[in-house]
C-alpha cells in the first residue's frame, strides 16, 4: 500500500510540474528501490485503471486520473484482495465454548473495523497526500 501510495504521489507531483510521462526507473529513485518492484505495483495500478502505460517512443507511465480523483480507498482496493483481518483457516473447536463463539465474536469486529478503515481511506485523495507529504517537508 505504501509503495502503491508513493508512487502515485511521485506522479501527482511530477504531473502538477507539467511533465505526465515518467519511467519506473526515475520512480524508483524517489522510493528507493528497485525498477521491478516499481513496475510490478505499476502494472497493479494500471489493472485497476490508476494509471496508464505508453510504449515506444516517449514511453512511460501517467496518471489515469486526476489525483484528486483518486482516493486512498482505490489504491487499497488494488493491494488488499483480503481481508484486513482473517478469522482461523479451518473451524475450531465447536465443543468449545470459545472455539464455538470466537468466529461469530471476532467477524462483528473485523467488518466494523474494515468499514472504518474504508471511510477513513474513502476521504484521503492522492492530490492531500501529495499536499501533506509538501507541507511536512517544509515543515
């Protein structure tokens, strides 16, 4: 998610100074990273419509949108196939007082915490990252 969020802001910035086309490779310096790891999250980005790709001549990667129009809960949704939370993988113990009440405890939290976490995701555009990450650099 971090990765998927730093790169997108990398592109904000770049895109609000006029030049929309950039490589993984000059990505990758601002995340200090590798490419690869760079254009593996690119191409997950671009699945979900976030960002686009250009081949030959000026090749490179740009927003798809504008970054006010991409929220926080869109980059999520791209790097979270699962659950925030998962609940055991096979059924415990029905013999069990808590093995047979864990599961239905435990799901009421697990969905009220993931919906918070969406909300919370859903008001946070790439655009107020990009401003915050600015303002705390100045800061």
């Amino acid at each position: 998610m971090t990765v998927a969020v730093h790169v997108l802001t990398w592109m904000a910035l770049v895109h609000g100074r006029g030049r929309d086309v950039v490589t993984s490779d000059q990505i990758a310096t601002s995340v200090a990273t590798n490419p690869v790891v760079i254009r593996r999250s690119l191409a997950d980005l671009r699945k979900a419509g976030l960002v686009t790709v250009r081949h030959g001549a000026g090749a490179g990667w740009t927003l798809a949108r504008e970054p006010e129009s991409i929220a926080l809960l869109d980059v999520y949704r791209v790097v979270h196939a699962e659950p925030l939370f998962a609940l055991h993988h096979g059924e415990p113990n029905q013999a069990c007082p808590v093995g047979r009440g864990i599961q239905p405890a435990l799901r009421r939290v697990y969905v009220d915490t993931e919906e918070a976490v969406r909300r919370e995701l859903a008001a946070v555009s790439i655009a107020d990252v990009l401003r915050d990450t600015l303002a705390a650099r100045s800061g």
